[in-house]
C-alpha cells in the first residue's frame, strides 16, 4: 500500500520556516559586521595626516589603499590611508573606482594614483573629449597625485576610454607614465607634457586571440611594471599569465609564467611584483586572485618554481601582495574586506577592515615590493631554490570545475554581493531563496490559476 504524500500545510510549513531561518541568520551575520574602516574614515572631520603624530616606516607606517566596488561611481569607493593601529588618517571619495596606488617620489607622503568612473551612457561632457564613438558607455580615467598631509591634489592626465578605467600608472620619469590600458590590451608610455605615446605594446601582436582571453575584455592587462633591465613585466589576467616585454622585440616567451587555462599556476591573477637577483630574485610575487593565495615563484635552471604561497579559511580574491623591506608581506584580500600583514612566519600581525580592497601601499618602504627580499633568500640566506617544486596533481573536468565554481562563480557573486555577506551567507542565501522559489512553485502548481501542464507534470 502507497504512503499517502505529506499535506500540503506541512509542506507550507517546513518551507516557511526554512525561509525564515535563512532570513534570521542573514540579519544576524548583517548585524554583526563590525564597522567598516573606510565609512569610519568617510565620517572623519580631518581629511589629511596632518593633526597626526609622524609615523615611521615599515609596520608602524601609514597604509593607503585604493577600493574597487561593485556598481560603478556610486559613491563608495575611496582612497583611504591608516595608522599602525587603524586610525583613519586620510579619506577621499570623489571617484566611483579607484586602483594603482604609488608613493611619488618613494619615501613621501605623496602618492600617484589612477581613479575614474564608468558610464552605461557616456557623457556629452565626456563624448566631446574624444574623436571616437561611444555607443555602450564610456569610462573617465584620471590620474592624480595627492600630498597626504596637505590634502592638495594635482591633476596629472585625464582621459576617456571605450569601456573600463585603467588599472596601472606607474611614474617612469618626470614626466612619463607606463599605462596598462585595459580598454585596448596594451600597454604604452605616455609623455604628460605633450600627450603622446612614445612606445606601445600591443598584445594583438604577440598573443593569438584564439587562444585564450574573454570576448570583449580579451586580456584585462592589469599591470605593468618596468624593470631595472629595461624591460617591461606585465599581468594578462584574463590569459592566467605574467609576460615580459622586450621594448624592442617584444614579448620574451621563455619567461613567460602561466599559460592560457593553466590554473595550477595563475588563475586571472593581479598585481604582479618583480624582486630581482640583488635581492633574492629573479621572483615574481602575486596574488592569484582565483585561486585564492597569493604565491610567489623564483625563477631558476631557466624556469619558473613555485617558492611559496599563502592562504587561510578567510582569503578570497586577493589582488595585491606586497614584499616590505623587513620580510613581511602585505596583502589585499578584496572579498574577505581587509588588508592585512603576515610576519616570516606567515602569522598575521596588523589588519585593517576595508569593503573590497583593490591596492594597498605602505608608506616609508618603497614602490609595491621594491626594497623586498624573495621568500627564498629570506628563508636559505641564498637565492637558490630549496627542493622541488610542490607536486601538482592532474586536474580532471570535475577538478576544473570544482576551480571554476570556487574561484570565479563564488568569487563574483560576493563581488556583486552586499560587502557583509561571506561566503556561508552567500549558502544560506542560497538555501533560502530555493525554498522560496519551491514553495511559489507548489502554490502555483495547487492553485486552480496554475497552467495545466504544471499541475499534469507535478
């Protein structure tokens, strides 16, 4: 004899008060957010470091960051700057994103940074500007320098892009800029004074376009950085590699690290750093913003190895890491919403809460990891690498999407997601909004409105 099926007030029941544990712990998880540091600093009276105490390098420095949040120019993203123990000391908003970040020169309290905001319809303001066409949308780039202890901001370059802001802007002399231009793949040196390019790289013209990137938004180069060599490294993150460029020959496919969907070694990575030989190097510190870690890779026997690499239950999409000068690393991990320091012993020992962090810099050591050791010299005493390379497992298509769903899937719905949410907030969100969506599809299968296919197929 068939059991008779559950009534269908008990069904109700279960899914109601499925729905409603999810909404009580959703509001729990909201009301236990601690303050947000930057709307602790976007309430501060004093926007400067001015009525501050002097503070020295390395730990006891001021940390600037840039922020990068979801949605474009409304109004929350900032470049903001801490005390050791997470006083605000410097906060501004004018932009909708804001990314590199730079001491110009190193050892001041005057940073380069490039900021802008993206459009859906470009302005006529804006339009005008330009001799191209914007048909869907337009961004407005920026590059400024601002005295931290004054508050006084120079406007060094303005520009209008197709689609997105740039991400880097490194100073390579008085006045020229080493760009990443993410709205056309390349990357180029740009002459403040007259506005002209006096070298381009184009990807297009080293990397094939069938093998790998996205449509649309083909490599996203992120970063560039010039190299004492002359040379030119740069992160292609939607190609899950870090090239260097030859101004003359273009891109040295020996060094090349990572490849197109080689995800054990780089998975859309941003803001690499090079540490050369005179300190440890050849090395390559990043953060592997897919693979949740930042890692690093010394380069020895022509090849690359992995030397080192970070991460705890926490860490979600970091962008940025940062080799100081005493052996610590400064990471920004945008989705857990914090910047923090590890120690030699990669034991946490300052951090500071921030919704989405994209860059962080310390003040007092340097541009990024200039005057850093490799993890490898800091270890041994000599730059040789200690032992083979971890051993790396042979990814299956079940492996590659357990990577695709804990990397991008994960981490782009917490982009999107309210800045509280973590990722157990993101299961129970999900849990509530099934049982939501089951019980709407059982009352419309009951009711005698519903369509009767429904009720036949149910």
């Amino acid at each position: 004899m068939r059991r008779p099926a559950p009534g269908r007030n008990g069904v109700r029941l279960v899914l109601v008060l499925v729905v409603l544990v999810a909404g009580a712990l959703l509001v729990s998880s909201w009301l236990a957010t601690p303050p947000d540091a930057a709307a602790v600093a976007a309430n501060a009276t004093d926007r400067s470091l001015a009525e501050h105490e002097p503070v020295a390098a390395d730990r006891d420095g001021a940390t600037v960051i840039t922020t990068d949040p979801p949605g474009g120019s409304d109004g929350r993203a900032a470049i903001l700057a801490f005390a050791a123990d997470g006083r605000p000391l410097y906060h501004d908003d004018t932009y909708g994103n804001y990314f590199d970040v730079d001491p110009d020169p190193p050892g001041s309290r005057t940073v380069l940074y490039v900021a802008g905001s993206r459009y859906e319809t470009c302005p006529d303001r804006l339009a005008a500007r330009s001799d191209r066409a914007f048909e869907d949308g337009c961004a407005e780039v920026v590059v400024e320098r601002t005295n931290l202890t004054t508050g006084l901001t120079e406007r060094v370059h303005t520009a209008v892009t197709a689609w997105d802001i740039w991400h880097d802007v490194d100073r390579v002399g008085e006045h020229r800029l080493l760009v990443a231009d993410i709205a056309q793949d390349r990357a180029f040196v740009l002459n403040t004074r007259t506005g002209e390019r006096e070298w381009t790289w184009t990807a297009e013209g080293d990397i094939d376009r069938d093998a790998g990137g996205q449509a649309g938004d083909w490599t996203h180069i992120n970063d560039v950085e010039a190299l004492p060599d002359g040379r030119v490294m740069a992160s292609l993150r939607n190609n899950d590699r870090v090239v260097f460029i030859d101004p003359g020959d273009g891109v040295d496919r020996n060094w090349t690290l990572g490849a197109e969907d080689s995800y054990d070694v780089l998975y859309e990575q941003h803001n690499p750093d090079y540490i050369p030989a005179e300190q440890g190097g050849p090395t390559v510190l990043v953060a592997d913003s897919e693979n949740n870690r930042v890692v690093e890779y010394q380069r020895a026997d022509g090849r690359w190895h992995e030397s080192w690499a970070w991460s705890d239950g926490r860490l979600r999409w970091p962008r940025d890491a940062d080799r100081l000068p005493g052996g610590h690393t400064l990471v920004t991990d945008s989705q857990g919403n914090r910047v923090l320091e590890l120690d030699e012993r990669d034991r946490t020992v300052w951090q500071v809460t921030v919704s989405t962090p994209y860059e962080a810099e310390r003040l007092g050591t340097g541009d990024e990891s200039a005057t850093g050791r490799s993890r490898v010299v800091l270890r041994n005493g000599t730059g040789t690498v200690d032992g083979a390379d971890p051993p790396r497992e042979s990814k299956t298509g079940l492996a590659w999407l357990v990577a695709f769903l804990r990397g991008p899937v994960v981490n782009g719905l917490l982009y999107v997601a309210p800045a509280w949410m973590t990722v157990a907030d993101l299961a129970v969100a999900g849990v509530g909004l099934g049982a939501l969506g089951t019980l709407g599809a059982l009352e419309l299968h009951w009711s005698r409105f519903g369509p009767a296919w429904l009720r036949r197929r149910w």
